[in-house]
C-alpha cells in the first residue's frame, strides 16, 4: 500500500510540473504577444591584403591553381600591409619563389579581430578575379588568425578544403550544436592543428578543446604540439613541407 501511494504522489507531481507551462503561457498572453522581425541590411567591407602569384601563373594560361588564406596574429595588425610578412606564408614565399601556391594575406586593422564577413568577402573578390581552383582553397592563421581560422572552419566549413589552426582556440559549442547539414560538413572537413606545449599566451588547452569537439562528431582531427615550443609554434609548422602536402591531399567538390 505504501508504494502504491509513493507511485500516486510522483504521478500527482508529473501532472503538476507539466500542466504549469500551460498555465503560466496562458497567463503570458495577456501581457506580452509573439512577434516575427526581418530586414535587410547591407555592410561595407574592406582590407589591404598581400597577394603572391605563382612564378609561372601568367605562362599557364588554363591551370586552376590552389589558394592558401592566411590571417595573420595580433603583432601584425595595423596600416602597413607589408608587416603582414613577417611569418607564415607570405615570408615563406619571398623564400621560395617556386612555391606552387596563390596566397592571399589580408590585414586586420589596429584595434580589431578577424571578422568573418570581411575575410569571406575578401576570399570571394580573389575567387572571381584570379585562376583559382575553387576545390583547393586551404585556410590558416597563427595566434589571434588561428582563432579566425577555427572560427572561419565553423562558419563556412563548405568553403575549404582543409583547415591548419596554429595556436588558436575557438568556441566548440559551435560545432557540438551544428544543425544536421553543418554537421556533415564538418565531420568531412580535414584540420590539422599546431600549438606549443609551452605556450603561456595561448594555452594548449584552447587547441584541444576544439580538437576534441571535431572529435566528437566524428572528425578525423590531427594535433601536433611541440613539447619545447612556446607561443611561436608558428615557425615549426610552416617550415614543416608536409603541411603544404597534406593540403594537396585534400579537395572539396564544388555543386
């Protein structure tokens, strides 16, 4: 007899806990109503950037080429456009002038981050205006421009194909949360990610986070950490050839 009244009592509660959301809506409608919102809005965008050409690109009239998007760190930021070579690729290419990729190099101005919206339109200007081969555009960034590159490979995953975060970090709730189709896309996205074991600017923990995040969905993520390396785990992985390499590994099929 007991139980059967312990049973009554949790029934009794269930039906009181779900019949108060109703109450409480009705009693809502009186004081407020649902509305919808919709406006167009336009925005102006801008950026300097550093553009390097293959060597030989004007001979090869018809070759697509492959694109590499680099964003730069916080170090960089400002009007002087030619700082934005200091690392990464675009000093890597004054180096090597055989380097068989188009890099694109944009500045973030003093003051601010990587805005998506700026660094997409940009990518979409080089698309349209260079012989770029739209299933080969490859994303990477050190510091502040590996946390633009995490947040550019959740946003518009559909749009590279294959991510190198270096010493960044990210929101992983973005990718846990992603609706089915983004899911999808994110799941097939190969990312490679680099971070110094030593870094006291950028903890390792941000790269792990969202590697583990990738993982989660089912990912097939890639972290390398250099246990000596410090905040520069930048210069270890852009004088590393296999990054470029495995770049060349991967495509995204265009619709």
């Amino acid at each position: 007899m007991q139980r059967h009244k312990l049973v009554l009592a949790v029934l009794c509660g269930l039906a009181l806990t779900t019949s108060m959301p109703t109450k409480a809506n009705a009693q809502a409608d009186k004081i407020q109503s649902a509305k919808a919102f919709k406006r167009q809005i336009t925005t102006t965008v801008s950026a300097e950037y550093l553009l390097y050409l293959p060597h030989d690109y004007d001979q090869k009239k018809s070759k697509r080429w492959p694109l590499i998007l680099f964003l730069h760190g916080a170090g960089e930021r400002g009007t002087n456009v030619w700082t934005v070579a200091v690392h990464g690729p675009p000093k890597i290419v004054k180096a090597k002038p055989d380097f068989q990729f188009i890099v694109v190099s944009p500045q973030c101005p003093t003051g601010q981050t990587w805005n998506n919206d700026t660094i997409m339109a940009l990518l979409d200007e080089i698309t349209a205006k260079y012989k770029v081969d739209k299933s080969r555009v490859y994303l990477t960034g050190l510091s502040m421009g590996g946390f633009g590159s995490w947040s550019l490979a959740t946003s518009h995953p559909e749009r590279f194909a294959a991510v190198a975060p270096i010493c960044g970090g990210g929101d992983p709730i973005r990718i846990l949360l992603a609706d089915k189709q983004r899911l999808e896309i994110l799941k097939s996205l190969p990312i490679w990610a680099f971070h110094g074991a030593k870094d006291n600017v950028v903890k390792l923990e941000r790269s792990e986070q969202m590697v583990n995040a990738f993982k989660k969905i089912g990912n097939d993520v890639k972290l390398t950490v250099y246990p000596e390396a410090g905040h520069d785990s930048w210069t270890e992985a852009y004088n590393n050839p296999e990054l470029y390499e495995w770049f060349l590994q991967h495509s995204r099929p265009q619709k």
